[in-house]
C-alpha cells in the first residue's frame, strides 16, 4: 500500500501492483531517459507514489537519488540552493511546489543548468517556469 499526494483530488491509500509499478518505470524511462550520470533530487515521503517513482526510475539507470530535507520545502531560495549544490539533474514533484519556487527563487534556479523536471503541471506554471528560468518546457497532465 502506498500514499497518494491528492495531486488531482483527496490523499488515499492504494494498493499499487507489481505490474502497474512496472508499466510506470518503462514509460518513465521512455518519456524521460536518465542515466548513471544523473542524480535525481526526491521530496517525496517514502510511503507517497512519488517516491516510487524516484527510487524507480533511479535504479532502473544506476542512478543517484539526492534526498530534499523537508524543511527546505518551506524556504524555496534555501530549496533551490540545495538544488545546486547537490548538483541534481532531475527532479519530480507534486505542482504546488513549484509557483513559491517561481515567486522566490527563479533566479537561483538559473544557476542548475542541468536541472530538467518531469511532473504533471499547469500551463501557466510551464509557461512563468520557461520565461523566468530560461530553457524550454513540456508538461502532462
């Protein structure tokens, strides 16, 4: 049983199989190739979906997962220097993270030039993410 962030509704318990774990670790690994190179910064508590994906997607690629102490989540300037020092590559999470981000932060967020992100995001937030941090953006969801 894992935990549901309530991203597109209330947070629940899940039952997650095996085979739906894997279906999503293949179409991550399709939708957003990582390698042994990257090091993918997690946020997720262990027991939420997101998490699988992190530690997944991560092992899938001999990859590096870089754990977020929770409480930079609430200092985004703080969050995103963390970011940059950790040198991380990837990084996924829920879309409420990111407008405090894009309010406080935008300009460290130039400095991780490397740094791409996957999670399922409005339009506007993809759009202020692109013009403010530079680069280009595709959302889902």
């Amino acid at each position: 049983m894992i935990f549901t962030s309530g991203t597109t509704g209330r947070p629940k318990g899940i039952m997650m199989t095996h085979r739906a774990a894997l279906a999503f670790f293949r179409g991550m690994a399709w939708q957003a190739p990582v390698s042994s190179q990257d090091r993918i910064v997690s946020f997720a508590p262990l027991n939420f979906d997101f998490s699988l994906l992190d530690l997944g997607w991560a092992a899938g690629a001999g990859a590096t997962v870089v754990q977020v102490p929770r409480m930079l989540l609430r200092h985004p300037r703080r969050f995103v220097g963390y970011l940059a020092r950790q040198r991380g590559t990837w990084v996924s999470g829920v879309p409420s993270i990111w407008p405090p981000v894009l309010r406080h932060a935008a300009d460290a967020l130039r400095a991780c030039t490397c740094l791409r992100g996957c999670c399922s995001v409005a339009s506007p937030i993809l759009s202020l993410w692109c013009m403010r941090c530079g680069g280009h953006g595709r959302g889902c969801g």
